[in-house]
C-alpha cells in the first residue's frame, strides 16, 4: 500500500447492503481540543459514496495537516441505518526524505561551490604563469642592460676625452633642485 501525503483512506462497510445504498461522509478539520461529536461539524465537507459492495475503500485526498472530525451515515431510500464518527489526524508523511525544491537548492549551492573552487585553481596557476613570465622577462631585460652597459663602458674605456660615467641604475637614484 503506498502511503500518500495529505490523504486519508476509508473503508466503508455498512452492517447490511441494500440496494441503493449511500454512505454520505462528512469532514472538517476542527482544533486538537474538541471531541469526535456530530455536533461540532458545522459546515463541514460533504460526499456521497455509492456502495456497491459489502466492504470498499474511499479515498479524501488534498487534506492539511490537523485533526479531523469524520462522521458517516448509511442510508437507503432516504433513511439513515448507521451513522457513525470518529477523529483521526494528518501528520506530515516522515519517509526520511527531502522535498524536491530543498533538493534543488543544495544542488545549485554545491554547484556554485564547486564553481568558486574551479575558478580558483584556474586564478592562481594563471597567475602563476603570469608571475613567472614577468620574473623571466626581467632577468632578460636584466642581462640584456648588463651587456649593453659592459659594451657601452668598454667603449668609453676606449677614448679617454669622452670617458663619462653613468649612474648604476641599482642604486637609489636622488633628485635635487638647484635655485
């Protein structure tokens, strides 16, 4: 038997089967406090059951959760031969298991988790490739000056009237204003 939410199943079973009997069911969701009495079903919801069996289930279905007041009357040609009430509850259906929209939120917030970690590792070995590229061209651009400078100074070693030294550019250079 699949236990359904929200649902309630009945078994109708009158004492005698007559031709064209009716069950006429009457519900209504009432507060914890009150007891399982015909009286307290004012207004209550209303179906009529035809039965054609001895014994047959009945199903109320789209029920919130509460306590309820069922009462039952068997009737044939118009006159009552049984009528009988009881309370019963709706509880929420405990199967261990989430609802479809909590699902779906957790799915899209490991989603995104797993996202932010990808773009992550993606960042940091970019900018690692960017780091090392930039630390590579400064020691050619490094070695480069280097041997421009040795080949510059060797050339001003060679004529004497013209021997200017220049700044070394690892040094902290200073400015100063003359006025």
């Amino acid at each position: 038997m699949k236990i359904e939410p929200h649902a309630m199943k009945l078994l109708v079973k009158p004492r005698k089967l007559e031709p064209d009997t009716m069950v006429r069911l009457m519900y209504k969701r009432v507060p914890w406090h009150k007891p399982a009495l015909q009286q307290h079903l004012d207004d209550p919801v209303v179906e009529h059951v035809h039965v054609y069996r001895l014994d047959q289930e009945h199903y109320l279905t789209n029920l919130p959760r509460g306590k309820y007041i069922v009462c039952g009357e068997a009737q044939s040609k118009g006159e009552v031969f049984q009528a009988n009430c009881f309370e019963t509850s709706i509880d929420r259906l405990d199967n261990n298991e989430l609802q479809g929209g909590v699902v779906a939120v957790i799915a899209v917030a490991l989603l995104i988790v797993f996202c932010v970690v990808v773009y992550a590792i993606y960042h940091r070995v970019v900018s690692a490739k960017r780091r090392d590229s930039e630390r590579i061209l400064q020691e050619k651009v490094a070695k480069f000056a280097k041997k421009e400078k040795k080949i510059y100074e060797d050339q001003l070693h060679d004529v004497p009237v013209f021997a200017v030294t220049y700044q070394d550019l690892t040094e902290p250079y200073e400015e100063r204003c003359i006025m």
